[in-house]
C-alpha cells in the first residue's frame, strides 16, 4: 500500500496557496469561515459541488471521488503555504509503480475518506493494479443455503484500511507491505480502484 500523499509529492502536485487566485463563487463560500484560495482548488478539483455549508465542502473530483475538499492536503508538508493535490490519475499511477517493482506486486494507492453516517477516517483504495477491488458473492450461498443477493465485499478498500493501520498519522512511512492476500492478486492490472466507485445511475441519494 502507498499513501497518496508521497504519489502526488512525486508527481509535483504541489500548490502554492500565495498563487492562487479565489474567483468569486470561492470568495462567497469562503465566507463561512475557509480559505478563499483554498476553496478555489477545491473548486478547480470538483466535477460538481454537492454540499457546502458549516465550513464544510463535500465534491464529487473529476476522478470521481466523492469526498471532503477534492482531496486536498494541508498536513504535513513543508511551509504554511503549500496544499497537495490529489494524483491526476491515481490508477494510472498505480499501473507504474507496478510495472517499475520487481515481481509485479499488487499496488495500491490510499487516501483517508470521511464516510456517510460513520464517525471518523479510514484509508481506501484511490488507485490499484494487480488486486481484485471486489469480491461479488451475488449468487453464491451463505453458510445456510441461502442465496445471497446482495453482498459484495470492498477488498480494495478493506486492505488500505487494514494497511493504515500498521503505522501511525505522523509516521512518516509512506508504504506498507501487505502479505497474505495472494487469493486477490491478479496477473493483470485489472481495472484499479475505478471498479469501487459507485455509478450515479445506483447512488440513492443524488
């Protein structure tokens, strides 16, 4: 597992907050209480806005993320100045590392996500290559008998998960290597982490 946050360091998705210009719409949502400039990435990050409001912003990225302000970091980098991007294409990144590391392991590249209804922070899968992002049990049968119908497990997302929590916030380790999952790894890149995003035409609430 790799964090995001060293992916998007290596490919320069570094920002300098002093040479951000705010536009008028982040001017207006800066009024609740955030950083214009600050809000102009956000803005500049976002597909579409779903909610702002209490100083909060929740977009949907052009990656198709939906999550707390596009992804952008504050914390530790270097200066009071400086915000981090999210990797322009966190797969495709994935898809590199793969290829560059010997033996072809299973990448995955994480990011911590708020989640609907759920107090707290946990890492999921941004990017992937080489690991099965869900395991579909529709169809199959649970312990009884009984077809199951809706159950498909978030491997991608459960092990980024799992892998954060074999270091601590301010660690400063920027990779965790996993073992034990070779039931999901895959000979192929397979579709990354593209396959957990839920369609618009499944998402209840949009």
């Amino acid at each position: 597992m790799v964090a995001s946050k060293v992916v998007s360091k290596a490919e320069g998705r570094l920002v300098r907050l002093d040479d951000v210009v705010p536009g008028e719409e982040a001017r207006r949502i800066a009024a609740q209480g955030k950083d214009a400039r600050l809000v102009q990435l956000v803005l500049d990050e976002a597909a579409e806005v779903l909610r702002a409001e209490r100083g909060v912003l929740i977009v949907e990225t052009h990656h198709g993320f939906v999550c707390a302000n596009a992804g952008i970091d504050l914390s530790n980098l270097p200066g009071d100045d400086t915000a981090l991007l999210l990797p322009k294409d966190p797969d495709a990144s994935a898809r590199a590392l793969r290829a560059a590391l010997p033996n072809r392991p299973a990448v995955v590249i994480t990011d911590s996500f708020g989640r609907a209804w759920r107090m707290g922070q946990v890492d999921v899968a941004l990017g992937a290559a080489g690991l099965l992002m869900v395991d579909d049990w529709r169809g199959r049968s649970d312990a009884h008998g009984r077809e199951l119908r809706a159950t498909v497990a978030a491997v991608g997302d459960a092990v980024a998960a799992m892998a954060d929590l074999a270091r601590s916030k301010d660690a400063g380790e920027p990779v965790v290597l996993v073992r034990g999952l070779e039931r999901f790894v895959t000979r192929d890149d397979g579709p990354g982490a593209a396959a957990l995003r839920r369609p618009r035409t499944d998402d209840l609430f949009r």
